[in-house]
C-alpha cells in the first residue's frame, strides 16, 4: 500500500497548486480548485516489457476506418472510426448521446461484438432503449461495472470491435481514493482505456457529461488524451439554421443529425 496526500487541483485544466487559489493561473477560470486525495505507491518501479522495432516491420492495417451506419456520424468522423482510437462525446443530459451510440452498436453487431460499459443505468434500462430502437443482437454485449481493473480484464477477454463508456464519470480506480468524477480519478481512468485501445487496436467511446457552463467535465484534461472530442447540441424549436453557419465558422465539421428511435430534436455532431 502507498502513502496518502493531498494536492489542490484546478477542476477544468488539472494546474496543481500548493495552496487553494480563487482563479486557476492557467486556464483562467474562478472557483475550480478542489482537495484532492492521492495515493503514492512504494512499490518499485515498473521495468519495460516492451522492445524496440522497426518501423518498417509494424503492419498499417490499423489505419483502415469502419462505419458505424449512421452516415452523419461516419461523416463528423471523418469517414469511419479508426481503429485504436479514443472518442469522447459529450452533450447536455437526455440530448441522445447513449441514444445514437446504441444505434451505431447495433449496426456494428450485426456482424461484430461490441461491448457497451453501463455505469449509469441498470441492464434493464439499456435493454428497454434497445427494444424501442430494434437494437438487440447475439453480439451487442452489456457490461453493469465500473471498476477500472475489472473492466479491462472483460475487454481484454471479450476482444469486441468497438466499446462504449456510459460514463467516463462513472468509472473509478480501487487504488486511488478520490471518489468517481473527479479530476484525478477522470484522468486516471481514461489513460487506461487509452492504454487498452492502442494495445487492443480498439475503437473505444467515451460519454461524457457536460458542466453547468456547457463544457464537458474536465474538458482541457480529457482533451489532451483522447484522439477525437465530439459535441452532441439539441435544437428543438427548429431553430437549427442559425446556428449551423455559426458552429461550422467556430468548430469546421458539423452536420445535422435526426436521432434514431422517433425523438422529435435535432442534434449537432461538433468536432
């Protein structure tokens, strides 16, 4: 067992402070620097398992894009997902964010395993979504566990096409005392699903949810590790006409997107 500290850290960028600051020094924000709890380990440290290769040698398959079926998606991808990358999508709570990657699941299912991580809602939940959108399939896989270790144990047994995180807040290492949520158990966790889609050559989704100022949760943190940040913006009052000139100008890729099962909003895909 390691050895318990402290630290304080800025919610929104992770700067570490000595002492508790009213505005970050570095991303400028108010009032985000929260105690943290951390765990030190005394363990030596771990010696390389890996060797060096040529670059030569290493196959490019991995470069090769899939599609989801959903051709709004596949578009705001840039054309597929690649394998071995890490996706965050993030969006308001009830926009359809667990909604349209249930949707893309079912179409990888049809002939590919694909494992969805629910932290959020019980498996009758999810199943009840995936009868109202025709979503059940022999190779769509569920998975009630938020333990970090457990989770990349079954993904590792599994060896699905593609994973889905419902949330990446709900997800939280044994080992570091910090509850789910929060900035260190965030980075901690989503490193390891880093480490498993490079190693696994796995496409992995994480959902994540947004602030009360309309930016997902520890958003410089998360950005700086995942491959692709997507935003998920509803539109119900069918005003969505203004503001596609003005996300394109600021964001470069956005489409319009009806969500699947009968839902009456329409959504944006931001990059």
């Amino acid at each position: 067992m390691g050895k318990e500290k402290y630290e304080v850290k800025c919610e929104q960028c992770g700067y570490v402070s000595p002492k508790w600051l009213g505005r970050c020094p570095d991303c400028g924000e108010w009032n985000t620097f929260r105690e943290e709890v951390f765990r030190v380990s005394s363990s030596t440290l771990r010696v390389a398992s890996k060797s060096p290769q040529l670059i030569s040698n290493i196959s490019s398959s991995f470069s090769e894009r899939f599609f989801t079926g959903i051709s709004e998606l596949d578009r705001v991808l840039g054309g597929g997902i690649v394998p071995g990358s890490l996706i965050l999508l993030g969006g308001e709570p009830g926009v359809g964010k667990s909604t349209l990657l249930l949707q893309a699941a079912q179409n990888i299912a049809r002939m590919e395993k694909v494992l969805i991580i629910s932290g959020e809602e019980s498996p009758s939940q999810v199943r009840m979504r995936a009868e109202r959108l025709g979503a059940l399939s022999e190779n769509l896989y569920l998975l009630a566990e938020t333990d970090i270790e457990s989770l990349r144990e079954q993904i590792i047994s599994l060896q699905p096409k593609m994973v889905i995180v419902d949330s990446i807040q709900t997800v939280f290492h044994p080992e570091i005392p910090s509850p789910p949520g929060s900035l260190t158990q965030i980075r901690e966790t989503t490193a390891s699903f880093a480490e498993v889609a490079k190693e696994k050559n796995l496409p992995i989704f994480l959902i994540g949810h947004v602030t009360k100022d309309g930016a997902i949760a520890g958003p410089r943190a998360l950005e700086h590790m995942v491959d692709t940040v997507l935003e998920l913006t509803g539109v119900v009052d069918g005003g969505y006409q203004a503001h596609l000139g003005h996300w394109a100008a600021a964001y470069g890729r956005v489409v319009h997107l009806n969500l699947p099962g009968g839902r009456r909003s329409c959504a944006f895909l931001v990059v």
